[in-house]
C-alpha cells in the first residue's frame, strides 16, 4: 500500500526536531547550489545528473571565516546525482563538492552531500505544492568552519499558469547551539512561462542570520537573480546572473545548471 505523504511529513517530525536544535555560526560563505526548489523530482526509477557551475568575478574579498575560500573571482559548483524513489520521494547525492578556482587555494575538492527530497506527488500538475529537503553535508575546512553541516528545506509553491510562485524558508545547521541560533537563509522565485520550452523569473537569495537575533543589515547576505530555464530534450538549462543588494553579499554572480535523465523511463 503506498504511504500518503501526511504521514510522511509526520514521520519526518522527529527528524525535523531533532535537526532544528542546532545552528551554523557564521553567514553564507560559498556555495555549490544556486536554486530555488520547485517540488519536482525524477520519475521513479529514473537517474538524473545536474552539474551545478557558480561564478562570482566580483565578489567578497575576504572569506567569511578564517581559513575560508575567498569568494571573489572563485568557481563553484557540484555533480548532483538524483534517483526518483517513488512520486513522493527522491534521493540525491552532491558528489563532489568543489571549487575548480578560487584565489587563495586554486582548485579544491570541498566536500559532498545526501539529501531525501520530501514532495506532493506530481507538483506540476496542481496549483498549491509542498514538500520538505533534508540535506546532510560532510565538508573540508575551507569551504565550512564546522565539519557536518545540514539544511532543512521546506517547499510551498503556487501554479498559477502562466505564473509560479515558489518560496523555501530554508534553515541551516552546523549541530551546535540551540533552537534560535539557526541560521534563516530563505530563497523565492517567482517565474513567468512564455511557453513549454522558456520560462524567465525573478529570484531572491538571502542570511539574514540566527533567528534569535538577525545579522545588522549590512551585514546580511541578500541577492536579486534574473534567471532563464529552457527544459530540453536532450538536455535542461538553467542560467542567471545575480546581483547582491547588501553589505554582505557579492556583488555579482553568474550561474549555469545543466541537468539530462540518464536512463529511459521504463515502459
């Protein structure tokens, strides 16, 4: 019998408790993934790859921690590897990690990540979506200060045809602190499809910090992206350029996802 996805919410709970008992204890510092999560997942029993490439030639021009890659002229990015479990479940593994360039280390592998994407079977097809992203990392030193680190994602989204809205109040957590020292790094797309091949949006990026107490404001992380997605048959793009609105952003970033099924849906 298949499992509703209320009792999977509800057995996620305790998952969900026991991760928002901890929290990172610095802002955003690099990032392999520059995406707002939409609650589609790969058909069951098909693989996908996406490969994550991030570029900031204006950027911060220290790190964020000591030790830290500097973001300023650094490259980016990840091979996302995901599997479609069921229609309410994928598995993804972000292996590797790394910076193909960065100014004070040259090329660096930085770490990898699991992830169970939690979603309303077949998003696409409603107006009201919703879903959860568990993420657990495992990092070198330069890329995060703490060793394991995790996100918990929740998704709630709107098709509007020709309009979506997406919003992910995403938290952070490095396994230390408490409950109001999670870190709050929200992302929001909002999207216009011209047709079924392009589609434009909006996309907002943000740290605003531990939630017992936000970061001053020139010190939060916020960027504005414009964004462009061609799914194709061969192969799905998506690529922006983002522009940081605050003391502790960068100032300029370019992003290119690539993704393609690796297997046939089965007949």
């Amino acid at each position: 019998m298949a499992l509703s996805l209320d009792r999977i919410f509800c057995g996620s709970h305790g998952v969900l408790a026991c991760i928002l008992f901890a929290a990172p204890i610095v802002a955003v510092a690099q990032t392999d993934e520059i995406q707002v999560y939409d609650a589609a997942i790969a058909d069951q029993g098909i693989f996908n790859l996406m490969l994550h490439t991030n570029y900031t030639p204006i950027g911060r021009k220290t790190a964020v921690f000591p030790g830290g890659i500097i973001p300023d002229q650094s490259v980016n990015g990840t091979a996302e590897f995901a599997y479609g479990v069921t229609d309410w479940l994928e598995q993804g593994l972000y292996l590797p990690v790394w910076t193909p360039y960065s100014q004070n280390r040259g090329g660096s592998l930085d770490g990898f990540k699991i992830r169970e994407l939690f979603v309303r079977p077949h998003a696409e097809d409603h107006t009201f979506f919703y879903g959860v992203n568990f993420e657990f990392s495992v990092n070198y030193s330069y890329w995060e200060p703490r060793r394991f680190t995790s996100e918990v994602r929740p998704i709630v989204g709107l098709h509007l045809h020709p309009v979506d809205i997406i919003f992910n109040p995403i938290v952070d957590t490095d396994y230390t602190g408490g409950f109001g020292n999670l870190e709050f790094v929200p992302a929001t797309r909002v999207a216009y499809n011209l047709n079924e091949k392009w589609a434009v949006a909006a996309e907002e990026y943000s740290d605003f910090g531990p939630l017992r107490r936000f970061y001053p404001i020139g010190d939060q992380f916020h960027e504005v992206w414009a964004v462009l997605d061609h799914p194709g048959k061969i192969v799905s793009i998506e690529t922006g350029v983002g522009i940081g609105v605050a003391g502790g952003a960068d100032r300029l970033t370019f992003k290119l996802m690539l993704s393609r099924d690796l297997n046939s849906k089965s007949k």
